[in-house]
C-alpha cells in the first residue's frame, strides 16, 4: 500500500529534481522516492554506525589494549580472524 505525501520544496530543489528526471527520462515522482530511499538507508547505516561506536566505547580506559591494534584494527571492527 502506498501513502501519499504532500509537501514544500523550494523553486531551486524542484528544478534540480526536475532536471534529474529530465536526464534520466522518468517522474520527477520517481526521482523523490529515489533521494528519499537514500536518505533512509543513509540513516539506518548512521545507526548502526553509532550503535557500533558506542559498542567499542564500552570498557575504554579498563585495562590495556591488545599490542595489535593497529595491525588488526580491521579484524577488531569487522570480527574477522587475526593475523
């Protein structure tokens, strides 16, 4: 089921929208859904980017780090083996 929306935009954000579905040649309508997907999925990653930064803040300054971080640093943020 769909929802429709209504809302404001200045002349200068339609034009460029405009402009895009002119390029691509589809609905300006399908080029809003578009930028507003990506925003969605841009803040699910910003979530989940502050979920895992709150995550590795847990514990910092109790005890020492392990001697590899900088070597593995992927392998901590990623959960992949260590070299």
């Amino acid at each position: 089921m769909n929802t429709v929306v209504e809302f404001e935009l200045s002349s200068e954000q339609y034009e460029q929208l405009a402009t895009v579905a002119r390029i691509r040649q589809i609905p300006v309508a399908e080029v809003a859904r578009a930028a507003v997907n990506e925003w969605l999925e841009s803040q699910v990653q910003l979530k989940q980017a502050r979920a895992l930064m709150r995550e590795l803040g847990q514990g910092l300054g109790e005890g020492a780090a392990p001697g590899d971080v900088a070597r593995n640093h992927d392998c901590y943020l990623y959960a992949q083996q260590h070299s």
